[in-house]
C-alpha cells in the first residue's frame, strides 16, 4: 500500500534558515519527494524535525487527506504505479496544462529526431496562438471549439506580427496577408496535431488519468484539404531552369542545381540533401532515410536511388558541404526560397519551387510515361495505406525505382536532342541563305 507523509530534513535547510516541508511518497519500496509551498523555521519544530506549528500541520493534513482519497480512489489501478509516476500522477492531477509551454517541448523534440520541418511549421502554429491570446501562456483549456472559430477568422485577417530578432530583445514588425483556403487548413491540422499529443503525454486511458478532458476537434472539423492548383514544371521549363545562366555561389544558382537534383534523383527532398553524407553513397547509388517520414515507418523511409550520370558532378558539388555552409537546414531553407525567386524572374517562369521538383517528376512518370501509381508511389519513397500489410512479404525492388528514373529522364534528353536538331537544321538553312 502506497503512503504519504510530510517531511523535513537538515540538509535542505536554506541559506535564509528555513527548510521547505517534502511529501514523501512511499510506495514499492521505493521514496519519491513532492515540494510543497510550505516554508518552516527551526522554532517551528522539534529536536527530530517533526513540525509542532498547529497552522502549518492543519495545512499539511489537508494535502495528506487530498492525496490518501486520491490514492484509495485508484484501487487495483495502483499496481500499475511506480514510486516516480505515483509522485507524478499526486502532483499534477489537477494541475493546468499550458499548451504553449507543451508546444515548446514537442518543438525541441521535433529537432532532436531531425524533424526540421514538422518543427518548423509547428513552430509557427505556436507563435501565431502567442499573436492571437497576446500573452506566452495559455491555458489548453482555452483551446476550444469557440475559440478555434475566432482564431480562424483572426488567420484570414491581414496582421501585423512582433518577432525578437537579436539576442539582446530587439524585435521587429512584419505584416503578413491572412491565410488562404489551403493554408488555413494546413494550419489548423498541425494546430490539431499539436492537441493530440498533448492528449497522448497527459492522458493515460488505460489508467483513466485525464489532464486533458475535453477535445475542441469534435465540435470543430478541420475537414479535407481542399484541391490546390497544379504544383509541376513542364520539361520544357525544367531544361530552362537547368540551363538559367547564374553568377557562380549564388543564391540563385545554388536553387537551380538543388531543384535540377532533386529531379534527377526521384524528388529526393531538399532536407535529405542537406544531412546526406559521402557514406550514404555506394556503389553509384544514394542509400538514405527520408527525414520527413523516417521515424514514423517500420522501414524507417528508407530508399535506394541510382545516381544517374546528370546528377552525378551536382552531387559531387554540394554533398557534406550544405550543413558546413547553413548552419541549420531552415536557414538552407531560406537561402533555396530566395534562389528560387532569383530563378522565377530570370526565366520568366511564374511558378516554380524546389518541392516542384518533386511534384514534376511524379507528373511526367504518371501522365507522360504512363507509370504505375504504385511505382511512382515507390519511387517517391510513399507508403501505401491499402497495401501495408502487403508490403511486409514483398521484399523491396529498387530496379524498379531505377525504371522510373530512366524513364523520366529520357524524355528530357529526347528534348533536348530534339530542340538541338531543331535548331541545327535552323542554323543550316540560315548559312545557306
């Protein structure tokens, strides 16, 4: 049986001469220590440190009364408890949850996993709920479904927002459109993702602890993305891009060889470039997890690209030097954002990104080459939902990936000898005019 007392010891005598009084939490052999916000003084007890102050025992007693009803109220559940998380379970049962601070948490443990840009985009649902409360804490019961409609309307306003931009707190003023359909609703999901990890850190169903008891989520639906509009390049764009003439070290050229690699290479992301090492490279193949997905699949995202030889002197060119050149893939990030935009005005191309890349390769396998889905799914490094339990017997296939490359990629070398006829056959008739 799980006991708790009050306690107080001569070696947490502070420098002011008063000593906080403990709970001790006795269970399984084991003591865990509970600090309360009762202080006492040396008159205050006895010899053997036992407190005689009638006030400060009434008080106390309250507290052992609190956390015995609690205790006898878990029953055989209690089995289930070690010293540590009883201690946990009888000092934060009723405690608030602040889902700023929990953010905070979740975002520094999206970095630790290399989710850069989960944390980042999580990053800034929690700055903008700063914007909207305008204070850094916020209860997590604040977030309800009411709330959740005003803070939609205040995402599709046009505001001003205060950021800290240097180290000793000086802050700067950016004023940014309201979301779009699309964005909105990217915003809300990780908004929603955020909740449910909470629920998943506070919550224990299986011992019916509920720090978390409502769900804003059930009343409020974030609902399906809506459509969004074309996101690939036509080859002919892709051979511009490649063949942009850019200042050597540029923002703009190092946009252009990322986006031209990332095509060669499957959609390889721009992430995976940026924490790919030489030893992920054998054999004239690039083996590596994909960061986005990495810890969230059995396989952990892992793919085996064949290193064609377009992609080859661009490989040679950036790989183990990206992180020496960013200190951090959001700041590879920006600097890839900006190249891009360089790239759109000396094109004349409208729309363009490096994730389009991506988008184009998928496009030309699937609607030009006629690819499976399937295939194309594997050569994105996707999971398929419908086939998971299918994929536990197929062993994994990479010249298939390989099929899908060369295909893609041939037509863009078929265009290229075509335009280069196309403009021999030009340059002839024009000498023999």
């Amino acid at each position: 049986m799980a006991t708790v007392s009050a306690k107080v010891y001569e070696h947490h005598k502070k420098a002011d001469g008063t000593y906080n009084v403990k709970i001790c939490v006795h269970h399984k052999d084991q003591r865990k220590f509970i600090d309360t916000n009762h202080y006492v003084v040396k008159k205050q007890l006895t010899a053997k440190l036992k407190i005689k102050d009638n006030f400060v025992n009434d008080l106390i007693d309250d507290q052992l009364k609190g956390y015995r009803k609690i205790i006898s109220e878990l029953g055989e559940k209690l089995n289930f408890f070690n010293a540590e998380s009883l201690r946990e379970y009888l000092r934060d049962k009723d405690a608030d949850v602040d889902f700023i601070k929990f953010c905070q948490l979740h975002i520094e443990q999206l970095k630790k996993e290399n989710r850069t840009g989960t944390a980042g985009t999580h990053r800034t649902v929690r700055n903008s709920l700063i914007d909207y409360f305008k204070r850094d804490s916020v209860s997590i019961t604040e977030i309800n479904s009411n709330m959740l409609v005003s803070y939609e309307r205040f995402l599709r306003s046009r505001r001003t927002m205060t950021r800290i931009v240097t180290e000793d707190g000086q802050t700067k003023e950016k004023t940014i459109e309201g979301l779009s359909d699309s964005g909105l609703h990217n915003h809300m999901r990780d908004l929603r993702t955020l909740f449910n990890a909470a629920c998943n850190m506070y919550n224990n169903e299986d011992l019916g602890i509920y720090r978390i008891k409502h769900y804003p989520f059930k009343k409020y639906k974030v609902g399906s993305a809506p459509l969004t509009r074309k996101r690939n390049n036509s080859l002919e764009e892709v051979r511009a891009i490649r063949d942009c003439v850019t200042k050597a070290g540029s923002r703009s050229e190092l946009a252009k060889d990322i986006y031209m690699l990332s095509f060669y290479l499957c959609g390889m992301n721009a992430v995976d470039f940026y924490h790919l090492t030489k030893k992920d490279v054998n054999n004239g193949r690039i083996n590596y997890n994909r960061s986005k997905t990495q810890g969230r699949r059995k396989d952990n995202a892992f793919i085996s690209i064949k290193i064609i030889e377009e992609a080859r002197p661009l490989l040679e060119k950036y790989i183990e030097k990206l992180s020496v050149r960013y200190s951090t893939y959001g700041v590879l990030d920006t600097a890839l954002s900006q190249g891009m935009k360089q790239l759109r005005k000396l094109t004349g191309i409208p729309g363009a990104t490096i994730y389009w890349a991506r988008h184009t390769f998928a496009t030309v396998a699937r609607n030009t080459c006629r690819i499976s889905k399937d295939d194309v799914a594997l050569a994105l490094n996707h999971v398929d939902d419908e086939h998971r339990t299918t994929d536990i017997y197929i062993e994994k296939d990479w010249s298939i990936v390989d099929e899908v490359q060369v295909k893609v990629i041939s037509l863009l070398r078929k265009l290229d000898l075509k335009i280069a006829a196309k403009q021999k056959k030009e340059a002839s008739l024009k000498n023999a005019a």
